[in-house]
C-alpha cells in the first residue's frame, strides 16, 4: 500500500482554508480583482514593496521570526500576572524610602 505525502500547512491553515481561497480568487471577475488590488494600496496599516525574487524567502522567514518573537512575548506577558503587583510593591517601597 502506497502513502501518498502528508501535505503540511502553515498554523491556522488547512486544506480546506487553502481551497477557500483558491475558489476566491479563481472565481472573481477582472474588475473584482482590480478591486481588491486597489482596496490593498489604500489600506495604512501594510506597506506594498516591490523587491528582488531572489530576496523573497530571506524576507518572508524575518517576518515570520519577528511574528514568532512578538507571539512569544505576548505568552510571556500572559503568564506573568504576578510581576504587576511586584513592581507596584517596589515602587511603593522606594517611595517609602525616599521619604525617610
């Protein structure tokens, strides 16, 4: 019996989400996608940038890492509710103490 290869799908995707959006962009009309194209160079909070082929993949796993990094550091914070109340403790100490 022959395996056929286990497709792997970035987190949050799916073989289901990817045909989604294959039928999204297969399906719209010329002036759709001129549409969407146009909606993406107005939005401020994602830049456009035209760049070497050749830098694509370098650039892709930076983001990936800073995603990575920053998803990290938002667990951490999560997982450390404690540190609040400690550094209210201490600031109230050092006042105390600047007080004499």
């Amino acid at each position: 019996m022959e395996m056929k290869p286990r497709n792997r799908f970035p987190r949050g995707w799916n073989e289901a989400r990817v045909k989604a959006v294959l039928e999204h962009y297969e399906s719209q009309t010329e002036d759709e996608a001129v549409a969407e194209d146009e909606a993406a160079f107005r939005r401020r909070d994602q830049a456009i940038m035209v760049v070497p082929k050749e830098l694509v993949l370098t650039i892709t796993k930076l983001i990936t890492r800073e995603e990575t990094v920053a998803a990290r550091r938002r667990d951490n914070t999560r997982l450390q509710p404690a540190s609040g109340a400690r550094r209210k403790s201490k600031s109230i100490r050092r006042s105390r103490v600047a007080r004499g």
